[in-house]
C-alpha cells in the first residue's frame, strides 16, 4: 500500500508541475515539494481553473466528509478572489456583479437540503450580505 501511495503523489506532483511553475522548477531540480506548497499550488491553480482537484468519500458514516470540508477551505476560492455575477430577476435578467460585501442585501445559493432529526439543514454559499439566526429568507 506505500508503495502505491508514493506512486500516486508522484503523479500528483508531476502533473502539478504541468501547470504550475513553482512546482515544475522543483519537479525539475528533483526536489521534493513541501505539504504547503502543494497546497498553495493546488489552490493557486484551481483558482486559475487549471487544476482540478478531486476528493472521493461517502456520506454513509461520514467518511471523507471532513477531508472534503478541509479541501473546500484549503483549494476553493472565497466569494471575493474572483468575479462572481448573479442575474437580476427585476431588470430582465441582467448580469450584475457581485459585491461580496456583508452590508449589502443577502445573496447566497442553497445547494442542497437534508432533514435531520433536528430539523431540516440547509447548505449555503453566501456571495453578499449577513444571515443572522432567526432571519427569514425567501426567493
């Protein structure tokens, strides 16, 4: 099982180093990148759309739920790192760009819904604005 592991951080550090050039220099002077490097190069490139980075795991027990989380924080970029646009209903749907600003109206997706023995639970990216417990939203 090592020996597969090392093999496949290999293949991640070479293709890495394809489309980043921090790590291609040190792929090429066969140095061993650092966890942080390959992280901020991950995220460098997945915010630059020229890395993907795939997580697998299962929603039975949990497994890999927390990895998934960890790499969200850690790959994706936040709402203000780059331009996001939303379509605005009241004007024909026209392209407006969004401010990211926590003063502004609430603008946020929910992508997916679960019923809890708690209650039901919502996930939500915020692009603008504030949720505060106790606010009602709607569409």
């Amino acid at each position: 099982m090592k020996d597969l592991v090392e093999e496949k951080r290999m293949e991640l550090i070479e293709k890495l180093a394809d489309v980043d050039d921090e790590i291609g220099e040190l792929f090429l002077m066969e140095e061993e990148p650092t966890e942080e490097q390959l992280k901020e190069a991950i995220r460098r490139q997945t915010i630059a759309c020229k890395f993907v980075p795939v997580f697998m795991g299962s929603a039975f027990k949990n497994k890999g739920v927390q990895a998934l989380l960890d790499g969200v924080v850690d790959y994706l970029p936040e709402p203000s790192e780059k331009a996001n646009f939303a379509l605005d209903r009241s004007q024909d749907e026209k392209e407006v760009q969004v401010s990211c600003n926590k003063d502004d109206p609430l603008l946020a997706l929910a992508f997916k819904l679960e019923e809890t023995p708690f209650g039901q639970l919502t996930y939500m990216r915020i692009y603008q604005g504030m949720l505060k417990k106790g606010n009602q939203i709607h569409n």
